[in-house]
C-alpha cells in the first residue's frame, strides 16, 4: 500500500511540474490573486492538517481558503472538514490526503483521494454536479449525494447514505444506492493492474456504517 501511496503522491506533483517555469514563475503572482480563485475553504480542523501548493506545504486553520490543485493531508487523530462552492463537504479521516485536482463551483470537476477516508456530502435537493473522484482501486461518479469512501473491514469500500454513485474499478461498473455499499479487494495477489476485484452491491448493516463514519470523525 505504501508504494501505491508514493505513486499517487508523485503523480499529483508530476502534474504541477508539467506545468514547467510557467508554475514557479506565477507562484509569486497567484498568492494575492487567490480569493478570486478560491474554490471553498477549511471549516473545521482537529490535530495536525497540512496543505502543499507549488511544492509549498503549510499548516492548515479553520476558514484557511482552497484552490485548485491543494493537496490537503490529516495526520495521526487528526481531521478536517473543507466546503466546496457552498454545498459540497468533504470529511477527512486521520492520515487522509485529498488532492483537489480541479473543481467548479456548483458544476463538479476532480477530486483525488490519494490515501485514507473520507466523506463527501452534498444534501439532498440541491442541483446535481459531475464529479469525479480517483482513488487507488478505481473511480467514483458523483452527481449528488452523500457517501463514505475508504478503509472498511479489510477492504476498500464505498457505502452510499443517500444518492447514487457509479463505482469503476478495472472492467467492472458498479450501480451503488441509497444503503448499499461495495468492496473492493486491496490484496496484491488479487488485484489487476487496473483495479481491484469489486463485490456486488450489498446493504451494509448499522455496525458497519458506524465504524465508517467514526473513521471520519462523524461519530
């Protein structure tokens, strides 16, 4: 798991690096200009939250603003909240990183959970948005809802509270509803290239839902 971590987090600065002198250039410029591209802010902190923009880590407060491209990353018992345009929530777990890759307000974008748990949380009855969300094991279609992502029972699992997501891990596409939950299998053994072997749609049991969300803090 270690090495697929180190991937991931590589990648997300091999990204900011294509962008060449360009990036290091306007580093100098963007810092003021950041309120007119925020795309949300933290609104809750509990323990060590960091925050890496051009190679530049620092630590995170309650109301610190959010822009494209932050990579933002919990320590040990530690936890964060960030608000997204003015309904999307992303919950962080402990030891969690969340890259915001690229994100419109109120229209959608990508979302990288690079490691850890999370909840994303955008309540029912407001307009629905197409995001994306990468993770390690495969990707999740967002429209609109509220789910948990993560570590759960030996496996990497995605629980749906309220909505529908569209789950892809390899060559499987997975419909999840509203108290469904699916596995992913995080075995090297397993594993494709690709992905991990997906179960079947199946509801999740209070137990099980507790134990996601206490990960996040939420309980």
């Amino acid at each position: 798991m270690d090495g697929i971590r180190s991937f991931y987090v590589n990648r997300s600065f091999t990204r900011r690096e294509a962008l060449g002198l360009a990036g290091t250039l306007a580093l100098a410029t963007a810092l003021p200009a950041w309120a007119s591209n925020e795309i949300g802010q933290v609104i809750d902190v509990k323990g060590d939250v960091m925050k890496t923009q051009n190679d530049i880590e620092t630590a995170v407060k309650t109301g610190a603003p959010l822009v494209n491209n932050d990579l933002v990353a919990t320590g040990k018992k530690s936890f964060a909240s960030m608000l997204l345009g003015s309904e999307t929530k992303i919950i962080m777990g402990e030891n969690t990183e969340v890259l915001l890759d690229s994100f419109l307000a109120e229209q959608g974008g990508t979302i990288e959970l690079v490691s850890g748990d999370m909840v994303f949380d955008r309540p029912e009855g407001t307009p629905k948005i197409d995001l994306t969300i990468r993770t390690t094991f495969g990707q999740i279609g967002v429209r609109g809802t509220k789910f948990f992502t993560g570590k759960s029972r030996g496996s990497f699992a995605v629980f749906v509270e309220h909505g529908l997501v569209e789950v892809k891990s390899g060559e499987t596409l997975r419909k999840v509803g509203p108290g469904e939950g699916v596995d992913i299998a995080t075995d090297a053994k397993t594993r494709s290239l690709f992905g991990g072997d997906m179960s079947e749609t199946r509801k999740w049991g209070k137990g099980r839902i507790e134990e996601a969300y206490k990960s996040v803090g939420l309980l």
